[in-house]
C-alpha cells in the first residue's frame, strides 16, 4: 500500500492506495474510501493506414480501328523493355510478337493486333516506359 500527502488550496490530504485491478483504483483519503475509475488510455497504433486513390481508368486492351492507316502501339502498362524482335520496314501480320515489356517481375509479349509494316521505333532495349507511352508505330 503506497500513502500520498497532498496540500491543496492550504487543506492537508493523505491519499492511500488500497488495491489496483485494471483500471479500478481503490484509495482512501483522509480515512473515506473511494473507488476510482482510471480513464482508459488510447492507444494508437504503430501501422500507418494505407488509402488509396480509386484508379483513374481501368487498363484496356489496345483498340485498333482497321481502317486507319497508322497504328501506334502503346505501353498498356509500366515496366522496362526487355527485347525487341522488329525494325523498322519489317512487314508483320496479326499475333506476331513486337517485343517483350517487363512489368512487375513478369514478362508480358506485345503483339501485333494489325498486319502492317513498321514505320518508327521510338523505344530501345533496357529503357523505362510509362503507361500510353507510344513504343512502335506501323502502317
């Protein structure tokens, strides 16, 4: 048992703790027992909470319109450019593989969606592109 002496506003106080369980004090002061409830203390958590912005548009699939003569191939998403398996005036047909896109840690095939001839490459092996960067264009 812990005793306590207080003065306030010039009145003597002796303050005796009986007992603690959880966060229920009993004291007595000056030979009256209280029960006192201790305020809960909050604890805040070490884990800052993670929010996230709704994205801004979903990825879609490149969308070619067959009766345009130029086709810009864009990067559908983030990542490093592996390998490229064209040049420019190669003549490609549809499904034939353009290069390869390394998007987190996965290898992703870009193909050909029109039969066309390449006309430009604005990418080269081992260089960062954005998401709708434009990477080849054909005609």
């Amino acid at each position: 048992m812990k005793s306590y002496k207080f003065k306030v506003n010039e009145n003597g106080y002796t303050v005796n703790i009986k007992s603690h369980e959880d966060n229920i004090i009993t004291l007595e002061v000056n030979g009256t027992t209280y029960d006192v409830v201790m305020k809960q203390e909050i604890k805040k958590t070490k884990t800052p909470t993670l929010v996230r912005a709704a994205s801004k548009r979903p990825a879609e699939p490149l969308k070619v319109n067959p009766k345009s003569q130029k086709t810009r191939i864009v990067a559908p998403i983030p990542g490093v450019v592996l390998s490229i398996d064209v040049k420019v005036g190669d003549q490609l047909k549809v499904g034939d593989r353009m290069m390869v896109l390394e998007a987190m840690k996965m290898e992703n095939n870009i193909v050909c969606e029109k039969a066309g001839t390449i006309t430009s490459l604005n990418i080269t092996v081992g260089q960062q592109v954005l998401q709708d960067q434009l990477m080849i264009e054909l005609e």
